[in-house]
C-alpha cells in the first residue's frame, strides 16, 4: 500500500506498508491516528488502485487486480 500525499501527515511506521497476500486476501491491524488514505498495489501485476481511506473500524475492500485505476469497494 502506498500513502498519498505528502509522507510527513503519516507516522512512519504507515509510510510503507506491505503485506502477503493469500488466496487473493490480505489483512491489515493495527492503530490509526486518524483515517488515512492509501493505493492498493501489486506491482508484480502492474496494479494499482484509486485512493482508499482507511478509518477506525473494521473494513473490507474490495479491488480488481484486473482493472488498474478502478476505485475500490469499501464496506465499512
């Protein structure tokens, strides 16, 4: 996930996050200062998404690694 913007809004540990991917699903947990916005992206498919916000809470998104550039479905 990449951070949009300018980095120095982000605290650093959210600057770069990047995590495995199983059976087309990945988690994320941890604390947020306030809601943060990201891309998804999967560079070993040249896939990269639309802004995401993520907020307090739990939430699902949803991404189609086959439509770069399409915006996410979030359910929060």
């Amino acid at each position: 996930m990449s951070v949009v913007g300018d980095t120095s809004y982000y605290p650093p540990e959210l600057r770069n996050i990047t995590v495995p991917i199983y059976g087309g699903i990945f988690q994320i947990k941890g604390q947020l200062p306030n809601p943060v916005a990201f891309t998804v992206d999967n560079h070993a498919k040249a896939y990269f998404s639309r802004m995401i916000v993520v907020q307090e809470g739990t939430q699902s998104v949803t991404n189609n690694i086959n439509a770069t550039g399409e915006m996410p479905s979030i359910d929060n």
